[in-house]
C-alpha cells in the first residue's frame, strides 16, 4: 500500500529545521555582535561595503547573511545588495523597540552550555548550572563574567522600555505618594512613572552593583534624582523601603519558597492596605506562548526556577499573606496581579 499523505515529507522538513533552529539563533548573535544592522542605512548596499564597515571576511558574511535571509532578517535585493527588514532594524543600537541585547543575552556562552543539559534538568527538576560552574547563576555573572553580566543589565533595560510606557499607561497611582520598584534593575519602569506623575516620589532597590549603574535620571544630577531614593539590597533578605505602591516586575522567578519569602519581604515592611503589583510571563492565556515557554525552561537550567500559571503564581501571592484584586493583561506577555497587605 502506497503512502500518499503528503504531511509526512513537510513534517520531516520541518522537523529537520527546528533540529537545527540553534543555527538561527547563534547567525542572530553574530548579526548582533558584527554590528550588522547599524552598518546600513536607509538604503541597501553592497555586501562588501558591509564587510569593510564591520571587518568581516566578505565571503563568511555574505553566508552568514544568506541564512539570515531565510528568516527574513535583512534582504536581498534583485542585484544582490544587503538591505533591511522590520526584523533586522530591531538589532540597530538606535531602535526605538530595539531588541539587540535581549537576543545577545539568550544566546551568551553560557546558555549554549546549559541547553545541552536539559534532560537532566527535567528529570531532577534542578538547576544544571552550578554542576558546570561550581556556583549559583548570578554569582557566577558577577564574578566570572562580567562582559555577561553587563549583557544582563542591558537586555533588562530593553525589556522594561517594551514595557514601561504600557506599565505607565494601564496602572492606577491615584492617591499614591510613594511607588517602591523591588529589583528593578537599573530603574527604567521606575524612571517613566516618575516622569508620567510629577508628584510622585520613587524607591528603586535593587543589588548594590546595579543600583551603582541605575538609569542617569534617576542618580545624583539627574532630572528624577531629587525625588528618588535608590537603596542597594537584596529583597530575598528584607524588603527596606516603605512606599504606598510595591512593584515587582518579572523578578518572582526562582522557586517556589523564595517567591513566597520575597512577597512576604514586602508584606512585613509595607504599611497595612499599601497594594503590591506583580507583574510576569504567565504560561497559559499568553499570545507569545513560545517565547514564555522558552523562557520557562531557561529558569529551570540556569536558576532552577519558573514561569508561573495564572492559579499557580495567585497561589504563591496568597501564601504569602496577600489579598488578590484583579489579573489584567498589560501587553502581549506580560500580566498584571493587583493585591494588597492585609492589617496584620
């Protein structure tokens, strides 16, 4: 009996393909990491004059281009330049939604070592990077790898700048004096509220180190600087800042009891009714199911921790002595959890 179900060749391509999707991903980094979109302009050009711009051999960059085009990153025109597309203006220095250190962090040395291990990881439930590097994940990025790390603090800026205009836009700060953003890096979201309501004062608390580096608006000399306080710290240990509104956004990543000890950092310094709003990558109800995924399964290698469902991550809220308000969309990935400290 002849097979002619014709899905069984398209699926053998396609699984071809996605066997090999690293591929995609590492040509991303090199596009990156060459500076490849900042090196054409509006207008196409010649690949050489690309190579001479960035100081790539011609032959290995018009390959490297080739399999970027596959993806629809950068074009080629009918007499053979090298042009731009919506995908490869996203890794120009200058992109307003720029993405170049977010797909630079994804693919940093060390996740090409932890993706190998995954595996193990799913049947221990553990972390595999402190067996490949003798210490935890962030101990690791600040002691060993700092050219990483700096990769880190970058791709979390890109990230909260997506975000931060619909975070300003979609969440009530009526009657707030004080907003307090814990861990939130080097302040940006923190930065666009304060900017957004002129009579609110902000707390950003974050690792000594990052603070050092917060957002020059936000430091002595800057425009925000006079109503906000940065406090070096580590809100798994104690949450020292007292505001009307907490924030915490894509920080409950780790496992389950430091999510709980974190949440409830806040609950024992927050006055009684102050709202805490968290702000994750649910994985269920998401449209970028495949990015929220992905991400999940990096927690579980590098930190050993997760993404959380809507009723998993509601669960977690409420252990730690929460009241939930409201679940609300704030964009594409990212779902906004409004609660409040109960009087104790």
């Amino acid at each position: 009996m002849t097979n002619t179900d014709t899905s069984v060749p398209q699926a053998v391509l396609r699984m071809r393909e996605l066997a090999h999707s690293a591929a995609c991903a590492a040509a991303i980094r090199a596009a990156a990491r060459l500076g490849l979109a900042d090196g054409i302009g509006d207008a196409p050009i010649p690949v050489s004059e690309l190579a001479t711009t960035v100081g790539a051999d011609p032959d290995a960059l018009q390959r490297l281009l080739r399999a970027l085009y596959c993806y629809d990153i950068f074009t080629e025109t009918a007499d053979g330049l090298v042009g731009h597309t919506a995908f490869s203006r996203l890794l120009r220095e200058d992109a307003p939604r720029g993405l170049k250190y977010n797909a630079l962090w994804a693919t940093e040395p060390w996740s090409w070592e932890v993706w190998g291990l995954l595996d193990e990881a799913v049947r221990t439930g553990k972390s595999v990077f402190p067996q490949l590097h003798g210490k935890e994940f962030f101990t690791y990025l600040h002691e060993d790898a700092p050219e990483s790390s700096a990769v880190f603090d970058k791709a979390m800026t890109q990230s909260s700048r997506l975000s931060a205009q619909a975070i300003a836009e979609v969440l009530d700060l009526e009657g707030a004096g004080v907003v307090a953003d814990i861990a939130g890096g080097q302040g940006h979201v923190l930065a666009t509220l304060l900017e957004s309501r002129p009579g609110l004062r902000g707390v950003l608390l974050d690792l000594p180190d990052v603070v050092a580096d917060a957002d020059p608006r936000l430091r002595e000399g800057g425009a925000l600087a006079s109503r906000a306080t940065l406090v070096p710290g580590d809100c798994r240990r104690e949450v020292p800042a007292e505001a009307d509104v907490y924030i915490l956004k894509n920080i409950l990543e780790w496992d389950d009891e430091s999510t709980v000890r974190t949440l409830r950092n806040v609950a024992a310094t927050a006055p009684a009714g102050a709202r805490v709003i968290v702000m994750e990558n649910l994985v269920d109800g998401s449209p970028e199911m495949k990015f929220t995924t992905a991400m999940d399964l990096l927690l579980l290698l590098n930190v050993g921790g997760k993404k959380h469902t809507r009723d998993g991550l509601l669960s977690l809220i409420e252990q730690a002595g929460l009241k939930v308000e409201s679940v609300r969309p704030v964009n594409s990935y990212l779902h906004l959890v409004e609660s409040t400290v109960c009087a104790s």
